[in-house]
C-alpha cells in the first residue's frame, strides 16, 4: 500500500523535523536531563505509519491493505484496514480507521464510541467491555475495549478519536496462548503518536489561555540550558535505518488553547554523512518543507552568540512556523515554535528562541 503524499505529510513530519517518531513520556521533575539509548524492543517487527496523528505500530510481518463499507448512523462510510495473521491462526492483528460522523467531543463521545464497540462485538460473537475514555499526552481519546467470542478467543483493542477520525487497533488471541497473549499486549502498547507541532488542541477548560502568567523552567542538557514556558515533554530514541542506528532527541511543550508549540531537537553531528555544516543545515531546511509541503515566506542568516544559524519562516495549511537551524560542532540544533498567523513574533515565542543559554 502507498499513502497519498498528502496523507503522509499531513500526518508526521520525518526527517526535516529531526526524526519525531517515538514513544512520548512526559516528565514529572526536570533538573538535569541526560541523554540516555532506551532498551531495545522485546520484539524485532516493523513498523507501519498510518495516515493519522504520525502515528506509527509494529506488526510482526507484511500486511495485508483492505477498505469495506460500514454503516453509521450518518450513512454508509469506508473503512480502512492493515491487518496481519499468523499461519496457525493463533493471532490476528489490525490497525483500522474512518471517519466519525461528527467531531468528538466529552459530551458526545458516549454516542459515537459506543456504536464502533458493539459494531467489534458483533463482528466477533462476543459481548463488548468497554473502559471510560481517558486523553493522552496528545490529546486524543483512548479508550480499551475488550471482547471475549463464542469459541472462547479473546479479543482486545484500543479506540483512538480526535476532531473527526477514529483508528481502533485490535489484536484476537487464540484461547490459552501466553505466547499470543505477550505479542498482542506489545502490539497495543507499541503504537506513537507524532502530530505536527500545533495540529492537536486539548482540550480542558482549565487550562490557561496564556503562558504568560506561568512559571518558565529551565532545561538543563549536557553543557547548555533552555528555558521553556512550563516543564517540557521528554522524547529520546534510537531510529532503525537499514540496520544503521540513529539517536536523536527532542523536548517540547503545547499550549492546546493558543494552538502553539515550543519545541528544542537535537541531531548527533555523527548521523550525517555530510560533514559541512552549512550542507546540513541547507538539507534541513529543504526536506521540511517538502515533508510539510510548507510555503517559504522568510530565510535569513543570523549570529546566535558564537555559532551562525538560519531561521526560517514558513506555513502549512494548518499553522505558521519559525525554525533556527544551528550546529556547535557536536549537534544540529532546531528550535521551533508554531501556532497562527503572528503568534510565532510574540514575546513568549521571541524569549523562547532567544533563550539557548551555555555553561561554558
């Protein structure tokens, strides 16, 4: 199956951005953040992108691409499906998505998710057991479901929603298959999340609309400090490139009121062929906009203390981007902020892109 270019470019912003595919942890406290290689997976699959929220899941081997027509109560829509099995028939997984018939929201949910859990159960003779949604680091609904059939197999899931697009993973085991049982809780458990920075808003009426009144915390990484409006989201991986290995790292805070985003990336020097910075930075710059399908409004050089940089100014159909591209001989350094029309100029955005700071 190959994704419309669109699909894929609304939905994860790869190499331009430095790599943001991975599992996301949010951290309690910060003081000293070390950059650390996670443990290796407990199983060698692949990795499939899906065409919703950069999201990403490992399946144990190729898949098989299927669309159906399903019925909702706005009509008849498709259905759209990755799904895999073993040859025993011992474990069956699927990755599939539609769309809602309106945006979901709390006071809807109910109404929406409810019919995707007795459409599962039918499908498979069982009864469904369905979890109260929860929102995760991403602001989208999850929800666990299970459903245990007829001939004793169990079937277990997770309903995903957010705006008007839904995506349920699935994974039916076999009865009294432990083996089975692990590879589909690590099939439930492996997916990401990657949204462009800005694309998810969270709702919660208690949030600030402004980060003005919040308290800055100060990052301290290795032998340099960033400060960001409150305690930022921690990514660190490894990414599997034809056997080769490529570490990366990445911390970013969203303002789901404002729809804005403050994000710091770093890229070992180490991972490019490319020796000469200006080479890196200039390939940077082209691949996301092309990954993106950004439009260039602005590129300018600029001293940032001792190392020169490039920032640019771009937009996407959806938001507004300010990007400084530097290198200090050890790492290729990306500092983002993203949000509407004017905002990325704001004195947050300005003391955000300012605000890199060495101890040395």
């Amino acid at each position: 199956m190959i994704w419309s270019r669109r699909e894929i470019t609304n939905s994860i912003l790869s190499i331009g951005m430095l790599f943001l595919v991975f599992n996301l942890q949010a951290q309690e406290k910060i003081d000293n953040t070390p950059i650390v290689v996670p443990e290796s997976n407990q199983y060698n699959w692949i990795t499939q992108e899906l065409p919703l929220w950069g999201a990403t899941v490992k399946f144990p081997g190729e898949t098989e691409y299927k669309e159906k027509e399903i019925f909702t109560d706005k009509g008849i829509i498709v259905q759209k499906s990755m799904i895999w099995s073993d040859y025993m028939d011992k474990l069956s997984l699927d990755a599939s998505y539609n769309k809602l018939s309106e945006v979901i929201n709390i006071k809807n949910e109910k109404k929406l998710i409810d019919p995707i859990a007795q459409r599962i159960a039918i499908a498979y003779g069982g009864y469904p057991i369905l979890g109260a949604g929860i929102e995760n680091l991403q602001g989208i609904r999850e929800y666990l479901l299970e459903v245990k059939t007829l001939k004793g197999a169990l079937l277990k899931a997770k309903i995903f929603a957010q705006g008007n697009q839904v995506l349920v993973l699935s994974a039916l085991v076999a009865p009294q298959d432990s083996e089975a049982m692990k590879q589909a809780i690590f099939f439930m458990k492996q997916i990401t999340f990657n949204p462009l920075p800005g694309e998810i808003v969270i709702e919660n009426s208690t949030s600030t609309s402004s980060f003005s009144d919040l308290k800055w915390e100060a990052l301290s990484i290795e032998n340099f400090q960033l400060s960001f409006p409150r305690l930022p989201i921690t990514q660190h991986k490894t990414l599997d490139i034809n056997g080769q290995y490529f570490p990366f790292y990445e911390w970013y805070v969203v303002n789901g009121i404002e729809q804005k985003t403050y994000m710091l990336a770093l890229n070992p020097l180490s991972n490019f062929n490319e020796m000469e910075v200006d080479k890196i930075i200039a390939k940077g710059i082209e691949t996301t906009l092309q990954t993106t399908e950004g439009s260039l409004i602005q590129q300018k050089t600029m001293d940032y203390f001792k190392y020169p940089l490039e920032e640019i100014i771009f937009k996407t159909e959806q938001q507004y981007f300010r990007v400084r591209y530097f290198c200090d001989g050890q790492y290729l350094y990306q500092l983002l902020v993203s949000g509407k029309e004017g905002s990325i100029y704001e004195p947050d955005a300005n003391r955000f892109m300012d605000g890199l700071r060495w101890s040395e």
